[in-house]
C-alpha cells in the first residue's frame, strides 16, 4: 500500500492514547512518545504504510509487555452488543428483504469505533444501527455477494473489531440458515491484542464458534497483512472462493490483492476515500468487490 503522509500523525496519537492507557507516568509516556516518533519519522525506508503502524505499535508493546490496554472496553462493548442480540434477529426475520437488512446490520458494527472517541451507551448503538439500516447500498454489489455467498464452499471472513463481531455472528448465522453454509465459513481474529480488534478472547465471548471455524490472523495487527499474517491464514486464504472483510485495516491490506473479495466498511478518513476513487463519501457505509482477473 501507498505510504499516505496524513497517515502518519493518526497512528502516533493512536500509540499515544495506547500509553496513556497504561501509565501516568509523564516520563514513560515522554520516552515511549519519543521512540515512536523516531519510528515514524524513518517513514521513507518502508515500502507499506502499515509496517509503519506495526513497528510503532511494537515499540508500545514492548514498553509494556503483555499487556492490554483497551481489554475491558471491548468486554464492555462486546456485552453491550450482545445484548440486544434477539433484538437485531427480529430486525432481519421482520424485514421485507432479509438479505439486505442481515447486510446492513453487519455493516452497522463497523460504523460505530470506540477507538474514534465515541462514548458507547445502549441508545447510541441503536441510533447508530438505525442509522446504517437507511443508509442506501449499491445494489449490484449487494447482488454480487448474494450470488458469490450461494456459489461458494470456502468462505473467509475476516473480522475488524469488538463489538462488531456480534454483527458480524449474525450475519454469519444468516448465510448458514439461509444458503447452507454451516462448515463451510472460516472467521479470522488478530493473533493477539492490537487495539480495540477481535482476538479468541472475543469470539468465544459472543459464541462466534459456534457460528464458524475460528482461526486467527498470526499477528497483532489491526489488518491481515498477508506478508506478516501466519502460514495457517495464508492457506485459509489461499484455499476461499469467497473473502468477506471487515473495516479499513483489511481494506488497506487485501485492496491490491488479486482475489474475489468484498470489503465491508464504513469510510471513516478521507484517505480510504481517495484510496476508493472518491466514489464514496466520509461517513458513507459501503460495500465494494474486487473480483479476480
């Protein structure tokens, strides 16, 4: 991917709030601050905006090892969305075209990021879901996956994050019901903790296995950079006729990739806005395919 400078100072107050996180220790957050700045500012040596993002998250790794800073809030969050779970099932069985509602539902977890500041309540989730359920979608595309989910036997869906993943479940539950897929879905989690991103922890906290075979990406990344990701998730990805992604990390990383892949996100930058074309607005919820040559 295409280093974008504008990038640069959003993963340093990311790593910035990872160690405010953890320490009031002025000194600490001066000398982890600095390194990563150091980090940052070697950005012409890289040929992947996110090995920037990963190199400046390891030196707040290694600062504190083991630990997790945004643990609780994605519990939280997980447990919020949970929930209204039979809620959001109603919303879809209720509805005049399931598939479309099943879609935007699972759209509308990534269209509310914790990490963005938002301060997470009962009615600002349903407010944002409401939100994204009016939100047109180009229905071509939506055609598209419907066709590609019914024909394929290898699914991979790669999830984004906590919270989120509950949508991502019923969706998921909704192509096993509906086009007989059970067994044949593969959902992916980070390898470990990187910011507010699904990891084991949180897919077996909201039943995701039982729903999917679970693996994981291999790597603390908030993207499933093929060339950091393990020997396991390259053969699961190798192996799908059909990649489902979630959020602008997996965008980021899979765009350039020659694979049938349909990412599902909300445009939250105006860098994935013109990493798109400009076909969609900041703020839009949107689905787009990339189809194989």
């Amino acid at each position: 991917m295409k280093i974008y400078h504008e990038c640069l100072p959003c993963h340093l107050r990311t790593a910035v709030n990872s160690v405010m996180t953890m320490t009031e220790d002025e000194s600490i957050i001066s000398e982890v601050v600095e390194k990563c700045m150091q980090t940052a500012s070697r950005f012409r040596s890289y040929d992947s905006l996110l090995e920037i993002y990963y190199d400046i998250q390891k030196v707040v790794k290694d600062a504190f090892p083991g630990m997790d800073p945004f643990s609780e809030l994605k519990q939280n969050f997980n447990k919020l969305c949970m929930d209204s779970f039979d809620e959001y099932i109603k919303k879809i069985n209720d509805s005049s075209d399931r598939f479309e509602t099943a879609l935007k539902l699972c759209l509308a977890g990534n269209s509310i990021d914790v990490m963005q500041g938002i301060k997470m309540n009962h009615d600002v989730l349903i407010k944002a879901i409401e939100n994204a359920l009016k939100q047109p979608l180009n229905k071509k595309v939506m055609e598209k996956l419907k066709s590609a989910l019914q024909k394929s036997s290898n699914i991979l869906f790669i999830g984004d994050n906590a919270g989120e993943i509950v949508f991502d479940r019923i969706f998921i539950d909704y192509i096993n019901s509906e086009f007989n897929k059970a067994g044949h879905i593969t959902y992916a989690v980070r390898g470990s903790a990187a910011l507010n991103d699904v990891t084991i922890k949180d897919a077996l906290m909201v039943g995701m296995d039982k729903s999917a075979k679970v693996i994981t990406t291999g790597i603390d990344m908030p993207a499933a950079y093929l060339p950091y990701c393990s020997k396991e998730f390259n053969e699961a990805y190798d192996a799908a006729d059909c990649i489902i992604s979630k959020g602008q990390g997996n965008l980021e990383a899979l765009l350039e990739e020659n694979k049938n892949i349909f990412f599902l996100l909300k445009i939250k930058c105006n860098v994935i806005a013109k990493i798109l074309d400009h076909k969609y607005k900041v703020d839009e919820v949107v689905i787009e395919a990339k189809t194989a040559s």
